[in-house]
C-alpha cells in the first residue's frame, strides 16, 4: 500500500513558524480555544487527519468560544470590507436585489437582537432567498437548539476555509 504524500498546502501549514499557523487559522476561525486544539495537533498527515481536528475542537467548544468566533463573522448580506473570504462565501447576497437585501438586514437584526449574535450560516453555494429563507426558519429556535446549529454551521465554515489552506497554502 502506498501512502499519499502531504498536499503541499497542508505540509507548508504543518511547517509554519507557530504565529504564522495561528495567523492563518485566526483567518480561519477566530476562536482562540479551537486555533489552540488545532496547532497542538500538528503535524497532520492528511486533510482529514486536519478536518477531524476541526471536527472535535469544534465539538470541545464551550458557549464563550462560540461567542468568540461568532464575532469574527460578519452579518450575512454586508461581508467585511477587504476580506475576501467574507466576500466569496457570501456571493448568494451580492446579486440579491435592494428589497432583499433591505430584508436580510431587517432578519439579521432582529436575529441579533434575540440571540445576542449575528446569524451564522454555511452561505457558501446559497442563494440569497436560502439564507433569507433559513434565518426566518431558525429565529423561532430555542437558544440552546440554536447554539448547535450554530456550531454545526460553523464547522463547515471552517472545514471550507481549512480546504483552502490544505489546497493552496494560502496562510503564512
């Protein structure tokens, strides 16, 4: 059996000085608790072995680093300025029209204004009226239901942006 050699992304990650990965998993996910877990896993010897790491430090997380994170992201609909990450994942809103858009921003409030932090959701491939669709959906939840779907979406937050560093080495 043959072993895969390290995507170089993924090597050059491993091989970071130790500010450098923090760095780059800071733009990754702005918990300070899961960009800890995460670089006392390395090295890792495959993009899973990387994205199992992601998957447990985010199960660990307790409320105060989920809040943590939460305020690295910006309100669904106004990605922030100069981050083209925040851009990327949120195109579904950048052809939505004014009324949508003026919508959004009403639900994000409002949201906000319930549970005490911006609506959070995996936006990367959905379309405006989904991420409408979806916040409408869940403002009804629980805070405690809605704290894990939180943590669910964030975790395919980060396993996209990881994907980016295993793949182009975008980080340091």
């Amino acid at each position: 059996m043959t072993s895969t050699p390290t995507p170089p992304g993924l090597a050059r990650f491993n091989a970071a000085e130790e500010p450098a990965a923090r760095a780059a998993l800071h733009e990754v996910c702005a918990s300070t608790a899961w960009a800890g877990r995460l670089l006392a896993g390395r090295p890792y010897a495959t993009a899973e072995d990387l994205y199992a790491a992601n998957d447990a430090a985010m199960a660990g997380m307790t409320t105060a680093d989920l809040e943590e994170a939460m305020a690295g992201h910006p309100p669904i609909g106004r990605p922030k300025p100069g981050d083209p990450a925040s851009a990327r994942e949120q195109r579904g809103m950048a052809g939505a029209s004014d009324e949508l858009k003026a919508e959004m921003l009403e639900l994000n409030l409002a949201y906000q204004e319930r549970f005490g932090h911006v609506f959070l959701i995996c936006a990367t491939g959905k379309t405006g009226e989904q991420m409408r669709d979806a916040v409408k959906e869940r403002i009804g939840n629980a805070p405690e239901q809605e704290r894990e779907i939180v943590r669910t979406e964030l975790g395919k937050i980060n396993r996209i942006r990881l994907a980016r560093i295993v793949e182009e080495g975008d980080h340091a």
